[in-house]
C-alpha cells in the first residue's frame, strides 16, 4: 500500500477485504488473518507517525503468508488481536 499512513480505518478494510477475495478468485493463499494484516499495516503507521524509517515505512507491504521478520509477525498479530 502507497502512503499507507495517509488511509483511514475503514478505507484499509476495505483494501483488506479486497485483497483476500482477489485472493481467493485467482487462486492464491492467504495465510494470514485480517487481525494480522490490520496489525501489520498499523505497526507500519505507527512507525510512519513516530519518525522511524519513514522511508520504509511509509508504504505497507502486506505479505500473504508472513513477513520474513518474526517481530513484525508477532507485534502485527498483537496489534490486531488487540484492535488498534
């Protein structure tokens, strides 16, 4: 996701949302919850918002499966388990 820090919630549901039913119609496998992809993309924001590598974290990359980097697996899932 371009400039994802600059999408309001329901805007990312919808992305969301669209990405898994694309998914789905073109036989891809998404292995990862919504509360995982929603936590991702706000660990991405909240990065964003904080100064942290605005560079990187600008942009959301919403990996299907996993992210490669275990921490970002574990706060995302934290993060959208608890709904922020």
């Amino acid at each position: 996701m371009v400039g994802a820090y600059q999408y309001e919630r329901p805007d990312v549901v919808r992305i969301i949302r669209f990405i898994r039913y694309y998914c789905e119609q073109n036989d891809v496998e998404v292995k990862r919850t919504n509360s995982d992809l929603w936590g991702e993309y706000r660990l991405h924001t909240a990065l964003y918002k904080v100064g942290y590598k605005r560079s990187q974290t600008g942009d959301a990359n919403l990996d299907y499966e996993s992210d490669e980097r275990w921490y970002v697996n574990a706060l995302g899932s934290v993060i959208g388990w608890l709904g922020f």
